[in-house]
C-alpha cells in the first residue's frame, strides 16, 4: 500500500526556517516525480516546487523561487524541502505528492507550517 508520510512543520516567526521531509513507501520511490503543494485557509491548493525523478530537474512556484530547495534521496525514499526567508503568507497546510503518471499519484495527509511573530 502506497503511503506519504509528511513532517518538519510547525510555528516559525517571519525570517526563520523550515525542513519538510516526506517519508515513501509501498511504491518504487526512485521512478516518481515529487512534488510539494500548499493550501492556504479559503484559497485553492497550489504548486510550491517539484523535482523529477533522477533530481536533475526542479521547478519552483515564483513566489517560492529563492527562498525554497527541493530535494530527494532516491536511497532513502525521502524527499525534502528546506524554506528559508519564510514569510506569513506562507502559512499553509503543505502536502507531499508522488506522481507517475496522469492516473497514478499518492498524496500525505499534509503537515500545517505557520509564520507568525
């Protein structure tokens, strides 16, 4: 059974840090794409940053561009993202994803990051 087990959120004041990491299982890791979207109280969800499956390729939302790194450890099954410079509006539930293929994907239950002094 495929499962996405998210963690690394919390309460960060504005200018402080965060590493999210995402836990695989049950699906072969290494062949998907991963990504990282966040939903916002009363607002749609949205891409925040998505790297292919070799980590050779990474794509970002612009206003996460800078601040925000994806990564993955294909040994580890784990994929990562590291916010820096983090701002109230990125304040948010932040969901792991994995995808192969239009009809093949895995989501987590999301874990809340909030950005408050």
């Amino acid at each position: 059974q495929a499962q996405l087990v998210e963690s690394g959120g919390g309460l960060v004041q504005p200018g402080g840090s965060l590493r999210l990491s995402c836990q695989a299982s049950g699906f072969i890791f290494s062949i998907y794409a991963m990504s990282w979207y966040r939903q916002a109280p009363g607002k749609e969800r949205e891409l925040v940053a998505r790297i292919n499956s070799d980590g050779g390729r990474r794509v970002y939302a612009d206003s996460v561009k800078g601040r925000f790194t994806i990564s993955r450890d294909n040994a580890k099954n784990t994929a990562y993202l590291q916010m820096n410079s983090l701002k109230p509006e990125d304040t948010a539930v932040y969901y792991c994803n994995a995808v192969l293929s239009p009809v093949t994907d895995y989501w987590g239950q999301g874990t809340q990051v909030t950005v408050s002094s």
